[in-house]
C-alpha cells in the first residue's frame, strides 16, 4: 500500500483554512482540497490564486485582501456610491464630519461622470474640482507608489463634529 502525504498548506485555498466572511464577519472554514470557503449564512467563496481575489459564487461579488480586511472590487458606480455613503452615515453616527473623499484611481472613469463640477461646464475636466455628496473629490496616487491603493477604495478625511447640513441624503441623485 502506498501511503502519500499533502503538504498541509496544499490543503487550503490561498488565503489558508479559514477567513471572515466578507457580508457577515463571521469565520468560515475552508472546504479541503479546493479553492472554496463555505459561509452558512451567504453560501459558497471562490479564491483565484492567479488574482488574489475572493468570488462570492452565488452573487458574483468580488473582493480582495488589505491587512486583513475585505474590499469589495466595484464594477458599477453605484456599488462604489453607495460604500462611500455608508461610510459617510458610520462617521456621522460616530460624531465626525468628512472634510473631503480620496477614491481609488482605477474608479476614476467609472465615477466621473457622477461627480458635481463646481466650475462652468467650459472648464478642462481636469482641473474641475468635482464633489460626491457635497465633499471634494481627488483620486488616489498610482498603486505602483502606492500598492494599497491597487485594492482599496476610498479613503474619507475626516474632523470631530457633525456637519452643519448632512450633506449624504443625496444618494442617488
């Protein structure tokens, strides 16, 4: 009889035996042998090694991993509008106000054209200063000068306090 043994990492999808689930946070375990994690509340996670990126099989959401937490890949600029309103809503209940919204370069196109221009509509679009819920918008540096950028989405600067108008009702205007 020949007896063989799997290296135990060979064992386990790339991000090892277990993760949190990117929807509820809770731990799941990796399915032996395959590329899978199995969520009991949100069903079945595919990891691509070639990418590094997580698919959820049912709704075909894709994620990737920064020091340890989960960023929703957005394919429609809604997905990304509404994140960023979201985390407009947690910093308000926490007491902060945004002072202006950093989002990922690789966005750029997809979110350009729901940005409000502050200047004429002659204007280079380049130098237009465009706002998302009334906050400045830039984009991020290059993801070769900065690798996080390559995965996460936005970053909002905040201060203590609430805004003077709560800006972020205008979600889907």
């Amino acid at each position: 009889m020949t007896q063989f043994s799997i290296d135990p990492p060979l064992q386990y999808p790339i991000f090892g035996p277990e993760i949190q689930c990117p929807h509820c946070h809770q731990t799941i375990p990796a399915l032996t042998l395959t590329d899978t994690y199995l969520c009991p509340r949100h069903g079945a996670f595919e990891a691509d090694p070639n990418t590094g990126e997580l698919f959820h099989l049912h709704s075909g959401r894709q994620w990737r991993l920064w020091n340890n937490e989960w960023y929703r890949q957005h394919t429609h600029p809604d997905g990304i509008r509404f994140e960023i309103h979201e985390a407009l809503d947690r910093l308000y209940t926490q007491g902060y106000r945004a002072t202006r919204v950093i989002i990922a370069q690789r966005y750029r196109e997809l979110v350009s054209a729901y940005l409000e221009r502050s200047t004429s509509w002659r204007a280079n679009s380049d130098s237009c200063l465009g706002k998302l819920y009334g906050l400045p918008v830039e984009f991020s540096p290059d993801p070769k000068d900065e690798p996080c950028w390559e995965v996460i989405n936005f970053q909002l600067d905040k201060e203590e306090g609430v805004p003077v108008r709560y800006p972020y009702f205008r979600l889907f205007e």
